[in-house]
C-alpha cells in the first residue's frame, strides 16, 4: 500500500514538475511575480493531485475524503496567496530600484531606493552605487584630461610663439643688414642658438610627456645605485646652479640598490633638482638626500623657495603649471612639464612622488621599492 502511494504520489509529481518547468521556460522573460505565482501553483497542484489520485482509489472515502479535499484545497489557496503577495514584494522593489536608476542626477551619482530591499536586489543596489561612481570618477578624470590637454596646447602655442617670434626678428635684422655691427650680429647669433636649444628642449619634454601620457614609455630596467644616480645629478646640473649662485648639498646611503632604468629615475631626478634651483634664491642651498627607510628609498630634494601655497601643492605636478599667472618663461625658464614628467617616470617604476612644504622651501621625494 506504501509502496502504491509513493509511486502515484511520485509520478504524478514529476508529470506536473515537467509541466511546470516548460511553463517557467515559456515564460521566462515575464515578471519575477508570475514566475513565483507558478511556482507554487506546480507546488500545491501536485500536492493536491496525489491526494486526489489516493482518494479516488478509495484509500480514503466518505466524509474523511470531503475534508482531506478541502483542507488541502484551502492550503492551496493559502500557498498560492502567500506566494502572489511575496511575488508582489519582488516586482514593487525591483520597480524601486528602476525608478531609482532613471532617477540617476547629472553629478553621476547613484541613491539606492530608500527602504528594505530583498538580499539579492540590495546586492544589485551596492553594485550599482559602485560601478555608477567608478563611471563618475572615470569622467572627471577624462574632463580633467581634457582640460589639462587643452591648457597645454594654449600655453605651449604661447611658449613657443614667443622665442619664435623673437628669432624671426633677429633674423630678419640680419638678413635685411638692419644689425650689421659685429658685436650684434654676434650677440643675435648667440642668442638665436639660444633660443633653438630651449626649443629642442621642449620639443623633447614634450615627446616624453607624450609618450608617458600613451603608456609606451619603455623602461630597460636594471639594479642601480640611487646615490649614484644623486651624483650624476647634481653633477649636471652644478654650471646652472653655479651661475644662480645656489650651494649644492648631496647625501646618500652607502648602499641604496634599485630596480630601474637609469636613463629615465636620471632624468626624473635630474628636473627635481633644475626645479629647485630656479626657485631657491641666490646665496640659498639646495639639498639631496637618499636614504633606505624599510624596504623602501627615498630620495628628497630639499630647497629654499619659501614655501609652496596650500592651494598650489595638489597641482604642482599638473602639465604646464608654474605656480604663476604669466607663462612668458625666464632665461633659464621651461615650460613646465618637468614635474609631471618626473612624476610619470617615478609612476612607471612602481614608486611614489609628493610634495610637502618644510623650513624655508619645500621638500620633493620620491620613493621607490629596493631590490632585493
């Protein structure tokens, strides 16, 4: 008799469940509250099948048999009940959670509907928050970009107009004979050399800016000692410091290995300590400092500008910015991309460079991770 009612119980089960599961297919892009709705209509009819099937075999007759169907019946409609407002809940807080989106304000920022949502939606929610301010930031990053793209158009057009124009002029002079004393043509002569170097400078400042900018810059890496890298440093930068009148200070650990490409941490090095001297002022000290803290190197310079504005430190490293309104640059002036070169340099060896404010200057570092 057990053994009978399993196998009607069972095979009617999976009659209704295939059923049930083509209907689901059928339906699969409806809402989430038809689905549920079906889910348990599968549930209570193949609950009420089987113990129509026993009862109409006459294991259960007469009045017993009248309420087994009832009672089974209103715990159907019960379960079906249930299951349509539960069904209700999902539909109404998926709906929220559309609103919601369209709901989205021009900042890019995303608000989850107020209120409980169900696990999986909350889940949803919390992505949603988060990939909607990783879009947000990825904006402002390319508005930023874009801006700092076009301020470095206007302002190199304006750096490099200027020594141009100024060459054309000497050189017009000395074609049409206008300067034909010797000490003149001399002087003009110097100084349009001058003025080429300066812009094969920028041109080259340029070209590595642009390819650090790509992510093409190409590093040959190799263990180096960072105090001799110090030195070469401020070996080739000892004629400007030296017509500045600027004290040039260097210190160093003994052993300071790191993996990198000398050329490149050189050059980066290098604008750190121009950057210094150009606006320490005469008779002051510019300071090089190298030492292990940890597993890692640091290596500052220290200078006597007097200070950077509070206002000025998050954009020192920016492309093109001076710290000042005019951009007709100085003698020895570039065009101020050596500190957002150093900086992509220093990025592209996996270290760190910062500025902060300290004594009677500020104090450039850069850290780098030693070699093992």
């Amino acid at each position: 008799m057990i053994l009978q009612i399993v196998a009607v119980c069972a095979g009617l089960g999976l009659i209704i469940a295939g059923l049930g599961l083509a209907l689901l297919r059928v339906l699969r892009r409806r809402s989430i509250g038809v689905m549920l709705a079906v889910v348990a209509v599968v549930t209570v009819s193949a609950t009420l099948a089987g113990v129509v099937a026993i009862t109409l075999a006459m294991i259960i007759d007469g009045r017993a048999k009248n309420i087994v169907l009832t009672v089974v019946a209103i715990g159907g409609l019960v379960g079906l009940g249930v299951a349509l407002i539960n069904a209700r809940r999902v539909v109404l807080a998926s709906r929220r959670l559309v609103a919601a989106l369209d709901d989205v304000s021009p900042s890019g920022r995303f608000a989850p509907p107020e209120g409980p949502l169900p696990a999986e939606l909350d889940t949803i929610g919390l992505a949603l928050t988060q990939a909607y301010e990783r879009l947000r930031l990825g904006r402002e990053r390319e508005q930023n970009l874009e801006s700092a793209r076009r301020e470095l158009v206007a302002w190199v057009s304006h750096d490099l107009r200027t020594p141009l124009a100024g060459m054309r002029a000497m050189a017009e002079a000395l074609e049409d004979g206008v300067a034909d004393d010797p000490d003149t043509v001399k002087r003009y002569h110097t100084q349009i050399r001058l003025e080429v170097d300066r812009l094969s400078g920028m041109v080259d400042d340029l070209f590595e800016l642009s390819r650090i900018h790509a992510g093409t810059l190409r590093l040959s890496r190799r263990k180096v000692g960072l105090g001799d890298l110090v030195a070469d440093a401020l070996a080739g930068v000892e004629p400007l410091a030296r017509a500045k009148r600027v004290r040039l200070s260097g210190e160093a650990d003994a052993v300071l290995p790191v993996d990198a490409d000398a050329g490149e941490l050189s050059r980066a090095v290098r604008n750190l300590v121009v950057n210094a001297i150009r606006h320490t002022p005469a008779d002051g000290t510019v300071t090089v400092r190298a030492v292990a803290e940890g597993d890692m190197a640091s290596l500052s310079v220290l200078d006597c500008c007097g200070g950077i504005p509070e206002d000025d430190l998050s954009r020192v490293f920016d492309v093109a910015f001076r710290g000042e309104a005019a951009r007709t640059p100085g003698p020895d002036g570039g065009a101020g991309l050596g500190l957002a070169i150093a900086r992509g340099i220093v990025e592209a060896h996996q270290g760190v460079i910062g500025v902060v404010n300290e004594g009677l200057g500020c104090r450039f570092e850069i850290r780098l991770p030693l070699s093992a």
